[in-house]
C-alpha cells in the first residue's frame, strides 16, 4: 500500500498528536485499517480469523492501546501503530520436515522514522525487524510468549520519507526454549533491499 499526498500528511499529523491525547493512538490505528479496507486490501495467506485479527488491531497486542491509556507511550509506538500486516500463513519449510511461519508488513516512511542525514535510521529498521519477526513467530507458535536474546542486522540500502517498506519474515527454528527468524526490508518503491537480520528470542523466565 502506497500512501501519497493527503494520507502521508495525515499519518504525519496524528503521529504527532500521539503523545497529546491517549484516544489518538485508536483513531490513528482505526484510520490506518480503514485505508487498508479502502484499497481493498486483505491478508492473504491460511490462518484461522482469529489469528488474523490479532494482525488486524497490532496497537492492542502489544499493549499499546493501554500505555496511551495511561498517558505513557512506549519507545516505537508510533511507529508500530502504523505497520500494516498484508500477508501471514503457515507452510512446509522447503529445507526441512518443519513448518515455517512467513508474514508480510507494510510501512510508508515517515519523518519520525529518519536519521540526521534524512534516511531511515538504523535503530528504526532494528525496531522493525525486533517487532515483525516476533510476530511471524507468533504465526507459528501464538500460544507461546518470547522476548528478544540476540540480534543481528545488515544495512544495505537507505530509504527516504515516501518510500513504501516491505517488511518480509520468515522463522527458521522453533524449539523448547529457544527461536529464531530471518527479516527483510525492502523498499518496494525502489526495489531494493534496505536491510536484513536474523533475530534470536527465548521465552521470557520471569514476569517484570
């Protein structure tokens, strides 16, 4: 989905109302998924509905909902707010017996999101790759809760406000104790890659 005039304005304008008004962040997440309605784009992939409507209100399932609530957003939450899920399903891994979790985010880069030099910065696509390979995990394993270990990135490419970023995600083990998955993010204006990681997560061993 490519936002262009009015939209990325808009996007622009209520991301900087977030930290102002709690109820915002719900506007901006509703706004958000009526776009997506609007340009009659669904999730494709074959998970159950349930499943999938998890994807459809992202703000709620990392709690995002409630931190503006409260009147303390987190660190991203803007960000993250806008993250569209356009494609999540389970399949036969074509190297192993294993299944494998793939899911597919889009996001149109915006002022928040840049460096000094005016290009996506580095801990941005870090932000991104920590949140959207989480959740192609959660694709395979939803029952099960994880938090980062370790993670490493590749910058390849900059990226610059307007740019449409395809965020694709892929896990490449599961076990008791320990996952990994492997991201992309592209830019699908340009057709380029503008970073790559593999991440490490662990279930969590104690509540905060």
């Amino acid at each position: 989905m490519v936002l262009r005039g009015v939209e990325l304005t808009a996007f622009a304008a209520i991301t900087d109302a977030i930290e102002t008004g709690p109820a915002l962040l719900d506007i901006y997440s509703n706004y958000c998924h009526a776009l997506l309605s609007l340009s009659g784009m669904a999730i494709s992939g074959n998970l159950d509905t349930d499943i999938l409507e998890v994807f459809q209100d992202i703000p709620h399932y990392f709690g995002m909902n409630r931190r503006a609530d409260e009147g303390s957003p987190a660190f991203g939450d803007s960000i993250i707010a806008r993250l569209v899920v356009t494609h999540a399903s389970v399949e036969k891994a074509e190297d192993h017996l294993d299944r494998e979790g793939k899911l597919v985010c889009e996001l149109t880069v915006t002022e928040d999101m840049l460096n000094g030099r005016g290009t996506v910065h580095g801990g941005c696509s870090a932000l991104l790759v920590d949140v959207c390979s989480s959740l192609a995990l959660f694709v395979l394993q939803p029952e099960i809760p994880s938090v980062s270990s370790s993670m490493n990135v590749v910058y390849h490419s900059p990226a610059t406000v307007g740019e449409t970023l395809r965020i694709v995600n892929s896990t490449i083990a599961v076990g008791a104790r320990a996952m990994s998955a492997r991201t992309e993010i592209w830019s699908a204006t340009k057709n380029r890659l503008v970073a790559s990681a593999i991440q490490i997560m662990v279930q969590p061993s104690a509540k905060l």
